[in-house]
C-alpha cells in the first residue's frame, strides 16, 4: 500500500502561476522605504515592459528624444532582423526546458515572448563596452535577451551556437531579479540577478559575479545536451562528433590537443578547406567554480554524495536568491568570512582564482 498521491492534477491545481515578468522582489535604497503604492507601480510597469516590447522601443525614443541619444545597449534593439520560424521555434523549446529548471524551485513558469528576444545583424556596430567577445545579454529593466549574429559565414546558421547562447541568456532571465531604487532617486536600477548583486550604489559590479556566469554556463551545457535530439540540432550534434573522432589525435600549432572535449560545435568547410570549432563559453569562469566546489566537496565527504549536489547549492542560491546556505557551507569550510571575502573580490578573476587556489 502506498499512501503517495496520485500524479497528475493534485500537482498541476499546486503548481504556481505563471508569471510575466523576471522582477521578484522591489526594494526601496538605505533608510528610504516604498510604499505598497509604489511598489505595485512598479512591479505593473515592468510587467508591461515584459509583455510589450514594441510598445517598449517607443518609449525609449521618447524619453531620450531620438535613437542616437539611446545607450549603447538597448540602442542595438533598433536594428535587429526579423527571426526565422526555426528560431522562433527554438524559443520555445529554451522556453520549455528553463521553466523545468524554474519548477524544480517551486518557481512559476516564466515564457519569454519572441519578441523580447532580439537578433542583431553581424554588420550593425555592437556596444563598445561590451566588447567583441561578448555575443548575448540579458537587460533586466529592459526585459530582453541580445543575441548577436555570428560574424563568420560557416557559423550564421548554425543553430546549436544560437541555442546555447538563448539559453544562457534565458538561465540569466529566469532567475532571481530583484530592483533597488536609487538613493534620493526615483530611478531603479538592478539588484541582484541570480547570485550576481550590486557591489555599491549605482555601478554594475557584481558581487559572485564571476560564479554566477560559472553556474549559468555549466547549467546551459546541460540544457543543450538535453537538447541533442532535438530535430533541428541532431545533424549537427552529430556532425561535432563525427569531427571530434576524427580530430580526436591532432595537435595545434603550440602542441596542445586540438580537442579538448569542451566542444560545442564543429564544421568544415569543404570549399575553403577551413574548420571551424567553438567551444562553450565561460571557460575561467567554469574552472573557478569546479575548483571550488571540489574544494568544498573534500571538507564536507560525510554530508554530500558528489560533487553535484554541491552544485546544486550554487543552483538553489542562482534560481531562489536564497544565499545564506551557500554563504554558511563556504564559511564551514575555509573559515569564517569566507563568504564575504569572495564578495568583496567582486568580478576581479585572477584575483579570485588565486583567492580560491589558496583556500585550505
Ligand atoms: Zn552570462
């Protein structure tokens, strides 16, 4: 006899509503509280930014009077192309598998509409201070994923880099966002945004900003492996590991093993006799994380089974906001202020990585 419910409708009536927005929590800054009033405003207009984005971009040339004066970033939008149906179709497949995520958090479904997701064109100037390796990102007030047109032609239609990138984005999106407003300010800026969070008043620099793209990057390696029979990747997927095999012995200029494994997408080009092979992103960023999660794993052997279920504390914190268990095992483990040294090293990453290769 089993006194377990029966599967089905008990957990769909439980499970939560879904939502239209990424912004969870709104606060006010240092001593200067919101009321409800405000609050609800707010939480409304960014849920109309979330459901309109055309309506959006309008605004946008309203308050700054023309596309020029528009920053950088959103200015981009302008200039996106139209997406392919098999795009559109790969939004919801990313849609589908980082709501799973979402749910596994009691989190409620969160379905990003096509067109918060913008595809730029390779030709159109991308934001200087982004840089060129930065091909996607997420805008938290702005409700909207940037994704960038591969620059090399054998690599514009490859739809795995495009999958990888709109789900690392979306990871990003989905989950936990809260909204500060600025000290004798009106205006709201972001606070926190998985793990990463607002190291002083007005100015982007994340505290665990370095882990948080750590633990997005190894979370859409896993979406994408999920992913691999997915009949718009299969071809493709199988073709990365057909060239894997065959490249499997050869070594680089420098003497390095031309496959490391970390490949996400390979393609010859048979009229240029050109390969082409990219890998997943946030390689140190990675490394960092697993270097510390091993370390964390070798103190604390008779509590977790595998390193995984480390990670997943690192998830729990990214998806829930929720830190101070992470904050606690990391302080059980190096000492006390653990936590809060890595926090103030903020996105500074050869200082983290030695910080880290030192903990004992
Ligand atoms: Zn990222």
């Amino acid at each position: 006899m089993s006194f377990e419910k029966p599967r089905g409708a008990v957990e769909e009536k439980e499970k939560p509503k879904e939502k239209f927005s990424s912004i969870e929590r709104v606060l006010g800054s240092k001593g200067q509280d919101i009321s409800k009033e405000e609050r609800e405003e707010v939480f409304r207009a960014t849920e109309e930014i979330f459901k309109n984005q055309k309506k959006y971009k309008e605004e946008l040339i309203k308050e700054y009077e023309s596309i020029e004066n528009i920053p950088e970033v959103l200015r981009v939008i302008f200039f996106e192309r139209e997406k392919k149906d098999e795009e559109v179709y790969l939004i919801n497949h990313a849609n589908r598998l980082t709501n799973q995520l979402r749910n596994n958090f009691n989190k409620p479904d969160l379905n990003i509409p096509a067109d918060n997701i913008h595809i730029i064109p390779s030709d159109v100037n991308w934001p200087k201070e982004l840089g060129d390796n930065t091909e996607s990102y997420y805008i938290s007030l702005g409700q909207l994923i940037v994704l960038r047109e591969p620059e090399i032609k054998q690599l514009k239609n490859s739809k795995t880099i495009f999958l990888k990138n709109l789900i690392h984005e979306m990871i990003h999106f989905k989950s936990y966002g809260s909204i500060k407003r600025l000290e004798n300010s009106s205006e709201y800026n972001v606070y926190r945004s998985g793990l990463k969070s607002f190291k002083r008043e007005n100015e982007f620099i994340g505290h665990f900003g370095i882990l948080d793209e750590g633990v997005v990057e190894e979370l859409t390696i896993k979406a994408i492996e999920d992913s691999k029979d997915l009949p718009l990747i299969k071809n493709e997927f199988e073709q990365t590991k057909r060239y894997k095999k065959v490249l499997e012995a050869e070594k680089t200029e420098d003497g390095q093993e031309l496959i490391n494994g970390d490949e996400l997408f390979i393609n010859f080009d048979q009229d240029e006799e050109s390969l082409q092979i990219v890998c997943n992103g946030k390689v140190r960023e990675r490394k960092i994380l697993n270097q510390l999660i091993e370390k964390i794993y070798e103190k604390n052997q008779s509590q977790y089974k595998n390193k995984n279920e480390i990670f997943e504390v690192f998830v729990t914190a990214e998806m829930t906001g929720k830190i101070i268990k992470l904050g606690r095992l990391l302080d059980k483990s190096f000492g006390k202020k653990t936590f809060r040294k890595i926090a103030d090293i903020g996105e500074d990453i050869d200082e983290l990585e030695s910080f880290i290769n030192k903990l004992k």
